[in-house]
C-alpha cells in the first residue's frame, strides 16, 4: 500500500487503523483538500496516491447538481462542527458511479473552526446495483411500490398509441436534501413514502411513478386547476415525522399531451423544463410552461432532430472572427465559429448548437467538420506567403475519446495546415476533466509537442482557473467576457483585469479580451497591456469567401 502521511490525533489514527481493513477511509484539511485515502479507496475509485492528493471532496462527485448540492449540505453540517451520515454517490477516476454509505466526522480547533475531516464509507454499489436490476425487470419502485421511470415511458407510449388525452406532471420537493440531513436515518424512507400516500390519494386512479430520489411523474385528466390544487392538498395534510409535522412543498411542470407535446421524451423534457422554471422563481408553485420557454425549448428539439442531416448535407458552415494583435496592429488570428442557417429555424448560433451537440453525441463530428475547415482556411494564407493563425474550440467530449489526437493530426495532415498555425481554445470544464484524466493531459502535451498551442477560454470565471495553468500546456488566456461588459462601469473590474494582465506576463502567457465592443474598452485595454483583443469592434463572424487573402 502506497503510503501518505495522516497527521491527526490518536484518536482519529487509531480509529483509521481499525477500519482500514473493511471501510474506505479519507481525510481532507480544513478547507476539503484530501490529505490522505486508504488503499480500500482507491481500489473502489480507480485514483492513485498521487493523483488524490489534493484533490478536493467535490471532485469525488459526479457535476450532477443533487450531488454537488449533497457534498455542499455535508460541507456545511461539517462547519457547524457536527457528524454527517448517509447514502451518497460518488464517480470513480474514470467517471463512473459507485454508491457508499458515509460517516463524515469534523476534528474542530478550540476557537470551533473546522481543521480536518474523516470519512469512513462502505461500498454498497453491488447493493445497489441489483436493486436496480430488480427495479428495471419489475417496473416497479421497490421502496414505494410506485411505477418505476422504465414502466412510465411503456404506460406513456400506450397512451399515445391509444390516442388518450393527458397531462404528464412532473413533481419534486422542494428542499429535499436539506431536509434530510437534519433529521434521523428513517426519515427519508418515512418521508417518501408518506407522500406517496397523499399523492395516490389526491390523484386518485391516476398513474405515479418514482423517477428519482425525491422526483415523481402523475399521469392524469385533471385539468390544471386541480393539479395545482396538490400544493394545498400538501398544506392540509402535513407529515408527522417523530411526532413532528412536516409541511411539504412541491414544485412542479405540467405538459399535455397532445397540444403541447407528442412524444414520451418530448413531455419528459418539457415538463422538468417547467418545474425548473418554477424552482428558478422560488418553488412553491406548480405550472405550466410558459409560452416564452415553449418557443425555445421546441427550437432545441427541432436542432436536435434536424442536425443529424445537416451534417449529411453539409448545411454547416463556418464563420470566422478576427483577434487583432496589438503589438503589431494587425490580425493575426482568426477564431473560427460553427454557423448554421436553415429555412425554418434561421440561424443557429455556436452557443446553441453546442450543447445541443454534446448531449446528442454529435460534437465530435461537428468538431472535426469544424478543424477541417479552418485548417483549410489557414492553410491558404500559407500558402499565399502570409502568416495567419487560425483558432479552434474544444469541446470535453471530443478530447475524451482516446482518438482526440490522431483524428486532430490527420485534419493537419489532409489540409496541409502547419500545427503551429493551430490554437485549441477550451474551457475550465474541459479543463477540470483533463485534469483528472492522465490521458487528455498525455494527447495535449503531445499535440502541443507538434506544435499546437492551447488557450483558456472564459479566464477568470471559474474557481481554479490559476491551478490550470500549473498543470495544463497553455499559451493564452481569453479574459471572460462578463468582464469587459462591465470594464468601464466598474472600477473593481479594471483592477482585477489589469492584475491578470500583469499576472499573466510574469507566466509568459499571450493574454485575449473578447467581447470588445467599443472605442472606449479598446483604448483602456491597450493601456492596461493586454496583447490582443476580438469582439464586434474588430470585426463580427464572416464567411471565409469574405475575407480577402493578402
């Protein structure tokens, strides 16, 4: 077993040597950086001694945001100097899940400021696995006796099929976790099956189904009036709990079919969209969507179903966006952007085609349509005896397929576009994920190595945007737009601006500001250092056929 020092008390050591043998163990500092894990743990995670350490506890959790919400209600009763036991989720190195139960106990100072912490947690993923398995081939939610998510979408699809008038209603409680872990182990069981009681009650024959922890589906031919009335219901009707009563609240989307939707996925989609319109204005509330958020989310299903032939078609274009080098006062780069223009929908922008993209598996084919035509773009300014940069953007998805590399070199290849003319711009949630994965890190190197250089786009954004730098072959930051819009309004921005540019040449890193606009944002950009900017003031998007070749 690879060893890492656990300097606590006696009593936390003695009580880590007892457990070593059964229970995965780890310990973090006082602000959840992992100090040390037990080899049971990594065993279970897939991490190494090595790459754990330092880490923080919210890396061992999927981005889900029940689980980051979870690791922050654990977070938070740690501060408060107590004990925090339950069922948690956690994503192993490669990404995939595994389920433990978890003692987390605080070692506090004194002055009550938290200095360590210790978890203990037992494997139960085999445990839930099978219930799972069981649930799946049952159709049925074991702990409530409800439909489970699979028997929902056959009952849904009947429904369709028969041409049955419906409304598919999405319901969750409205804070859930936090409820839980204020209260005993039995709560939840409790908790969750005493509303769905209330629930069959009030719906009466309707079909239930349990499709997550605190999240349920009613299919009904109640009007709205009556749906919204559950929230009432739930008002007169508390939960006793330990004889205490729990008054619940519920946000939820209702969806009908067919007037607003006319597939099982369809109303799913919709309908979570809805209750998270509500959870977004405070909870409490169940409603429909609104018109305005109909319109966008049935633009998204219609580029989701029409991308697969666009990319058959070749319907996709690609536009391109000039960075003006200060030094030199001339463009040096352009940064090519995915354009899409279709009869019916207009046009479809990078920002929604992408994530559109990742989720239908489409990106990496977007992606290599995209390189190929910028390479090409850079490779005839080559050839014409001009030296211009071309730019890139990375997606997470693309760089986790282990052929990343290789299909990025046979683009280079095929156009006869030289590497160093290449910049792969990318984001800290790309670069969260490549941190973790030896095997981004190992392809950027090795592309970097041929010549590519990297960027890190939205500089400042995020939390650990510094730390990036240590440890991933970037050449360039692109300061975040969010700050140039408010660069002239608020002083706080231009010292905190001007500190990166400062910062970012004592790395030696090329430093880009996007999103300028103005005369005024420039001027004050130039003055503060920055080496190039991009934006609407320096030229929108064009197609290549519109920029001349000099």
């Amino acid at each position: 077993m690879n060893t890492i020092n656990f300097p606590e008390t006696k009593e936390q050591t003695s009580l880590v040597n007892s457990l070593d043998k059964f229970q995965l163990v780890t310990h973090t500092d006082s602000e959840g950086l992992i100090t040390y894990a037990n080899q049971n743990y990594l065993t279970i995670s897939g991490w190494t001694p090595k790459r754990i350490i330092g880490k923080s506890i919210w890396q061992m959790f999927s981005d889900d945001p029940k689980n980051q919400q979870t690791v922050n209600s654990i977070w938070d009763c740690l501060l408060s100097g107590k004990s925090w036991s339950g069922k948690v989720e956690k994503m192993t190195r490669g990404g995939e899940p595994f389920y433990v139960n978890t003692l987390a106990v605080p070692a506090m100072s004194e002055d009550g400021e938290l200095q360590s912490t210790l978890f203990v947690e037992l494997d139960i993923t085999e445990d839930i696995r099978l219930q799972e398995k069981l649930s799946e081939i049952a159709f049925i939610d074991i702990e409530t006796g409800l439909m489970s998510r699979h028997k929902l979408e056959q009952v849904v699809n009947e429904s369709i099929k028969l041409g049955q008038h419906f409304s598919f209603v999405y319901l969750t409680i409205d804070h859930y976790f936090s409820m839980k872990e204020q209260q005993s182990p039995e709560f939840e069981t409790e908790l969750i099956q005493e509303f769905t009681n209330r629930l069959k009650r009030y719906f009466q024959d309707s079909p239930v189904a349990r499709i997550d922890t605190n999240s349920f589906v009613v299919l009904t031919a109640f009007g709205d009036w009556y749906i919204q009335g559950l929230y009432d219901f739930l008002k007169q009707q508390p939960i006793y709990l330990s004889h205490n009563a729990q008054t619940l609240s519920v946000s939820g989307g209702i969806v009908r079919y067919p007037e607003d939707q006319q597939t099982y996925m369809q109303l799913y989609k919709v309908a979570i969209t809805a209750a998270d319109d509500v959870i977004s204005q405070g909870g409490g509330r169940i409603a429909s969507l609104s018109a305005e958020s109909h319109k966008i989310l049935n633009r998204r299903l219609e580029i989701d179903r029409k991308m697969y032939t666009a990319l058959d078609r070749n319907t996709l274009q690609v536009a391109y966006q000039p960075q003006l080098d200060i030094k030199s006062n001339s463009i040096n780069c352009y940064e090519a952007l995915v354009r899409w223009e279709d009869e019916e929908l207009g046009v479809i922008s990078p920002d929604e085609l992408i994530p559109i993209a990742e989720e239908n598996g489409l990106i990496e084919e977007v992606g290599a349509f995209v390189a190929e035509e910028a390479m090409t773009f850079a490779t005839k300014w080559h050839r014409a005896g001009t030296e211009m940069n071309i730019s890139i953007n990375s997606s997470i998805r693309e760089s986790l397929n282990p052929q990343w590399k290789n299909r990025l070199l046979s683009i280079l290849n095929e156009t006869g576009c030289p590497a160093n003319k290449v910049s792969l711009e990318f984001t800290e949630k790309f670069a969260l994920k490549a941190e973790e994965e030896q095997s981004v890190i190992t392809q950027m190197s090795e592309l970097q190595s041929l010549g590519l250089q990297f960027t890190l786009d939205d500089f400042g954004s995020g939390y650990a945007s510094l730390r990036y730098l240590q440890h991933l072959p970037i050449t360039s930051i692109k300061f975040d737009r969010v700050f140039i819009d408010t660069l002239l309004s608020n002083s706080k921005t231009q010292k905190l601006i001007e500190g990166m540019i400062q910062f970012s040449k004592t790395m030696n890193l090329y430093t880009i500001a996007e999103g300028v606009r103005n005369e005024q944002q420039f001027e004050l950009l130039k003055e503060m250092g920055i080496d190039a900017v991009q934006g609407h003031f320096i030229g929108k998007p064009v197609p290549a056929e519109q920029i001349e070749i000099k």
